[in-house]
C-alpha cells in the first residue's frame, strides 16, 4: 500500500516501515493464534484488495470488544471496507489515526474475555505504488509490501494472488508458488511491532492492448463476413 510517511531523502522508502513502526503502540494482553493476509494484485497495477482473517485471544484482564489495525495510507486511497465472521457481518469503519495514515475499527460481535478465542475476517481495497517496465506488448510488473501487527502472531500466512493470466517471475524472501499463481509466505513466533516485508514480481499483457487486439479481430471477422454474403 501506498505509504503517507513523506520522504526526507532518497534513503527513505526502505526506512518507512521502521518509521511508522515508531509512532504506533504495542498492546499487552492479546495475541493472534495465527493470522492470514491474503493480497489479490487487481489488473491495474496500482490496486489491490486486502483480505486478513484472524484468530485472536484475549490474555490479559480486560476483554477484547474492537479490532483495530492502522494503515499507512490516506483516506482517500482506501476503499470497500469490509468485516465479518462465522454468523455474519460486522460493523467495521476508516477513522483518522492519531499519527500519519488511517485506522480500521472493526466491532466484535461480542467482548472476548480471559482465555476465549475469536475468528473474524475483514478486507478493504487500497492504492499500491508497483513498478512496472514495459517491454513492448508485456510489462513487468514488480509489487512491494509490508505487514505490522502491534499485538504477538503466532503464526501469520501471506498469499499474493497474480492478475488473471499473470506470469510468476519472482519473489523475495523465498517462497512456495502454486500452478494457481498464488504465492505464499509462512511466518512463525512475530514480536509486537516485527515487520514482515515482501516484494513480488510477475509478467503480464498490457490489458488495453489485449482489448484492442480482440476488438480488431471482431472487426476483422464482420468484415469477412460481409465478403462473404455480398459472394
């Protein structure tokens, strides 16, 4: 996703998850029993929908009645906010966070106390910046992110799913890729506030092109067609 931490020198995009890291709070008393992000890269390369379903548990004394998760994004560039569990939706919302970005508020359906656990999903769709090369009819497209939890993980799966007819090319760190094109990362034992980064790249056909081709193929075909009746 697109991050709002204004740059201070040509250093700083590879400092900025370290730099938002700083200005979010750990929270003691919880932790994710595991945690799946799943990213579907959308045909534009600028966009992608965000889905997290989480196991949470609840530690501590006081009872877990909200999720919340920031984003270092402005408002404006999340969209389709969405949340629910195993009996249906749930009211989850964008707030304007305290430090740079927005936060995400999803209510529980009911307060999970000492010991009890939870599963809940929620996804939005965001503006990613990829870098994209174009090499004729084919582009190259390379996708860069991040995920912070502020409370422990367990263990955290991460799912990259490529744009319909989407080569693999490529992923950092290391990687299982299904016949699918999904790619997977697997996580064990983060701290509050540990990073865990991803970059993926993959091959894929200029979609205006592959419009144009089809829509000259149907007027090519009518037209011989046309021949055809007039003989």
């Amino acid at each position: 996703m697109r991050a709002t931490l204004r740059p201070e020198s040509v250093a700083d995009p590879i400092t900025t998850p370290h730099r938002y890291r700083e200005v979010r709070p750990g929270i003691d008393g919880f932790r994710l029993v595991s945690a799946t992000l799943t990213v579907t890269l959308l045909p534009e390369p600028n966009r992608a929908r965000y889905e997290y379903e989480c196991h949470l548990e609840t530690l501590g004394g006081v009872p877990a009645r909200y999720w919340c998760y920031h984003l270092p994004a402005d408002a404006d560039e999340l969209a389709d906010l969405r949340a629910w569990d195993a009996r249906g939706k749930l009211s989850a919302r964008f707030l304007a966070a305290e430090a740079p970005g927005t936060r995400i508020e999803v209510r529980l359906r009911q307060p999970v106390r000492t010991g009890e656990r939870y599963t809940f999903t929620f996804g939005y769709e965001a503006v990613i910046e990829s870098v994209v090369a174009a090499e004729g009819r084919v582009r190259t497209v390379t996708y860069a992110d991040w995920i912070i939890f502020n409370i422990p993980c367990a263990l955290l799966h991460v799912h990259v799913d490529l744009p319909p007819g989407a080569a693999f090319v490529a992923a950092v760190p290391r990687c299982v890729v299904s016949a699918a094109g999904r790619v997977t990362w697997r996580v064990r034992a983060l701290r509050p506030l540990e990073m865990v980064a991803m970059t993926v790249a993959y091959r894929a056909e200029a979609r205006e092109r592959r419009r144009l081709f089809w829509q000259l193929s149907r007027m090519w075909r009518g037209a011989g067609d046309g021949d055809r009746d007039e003989r």
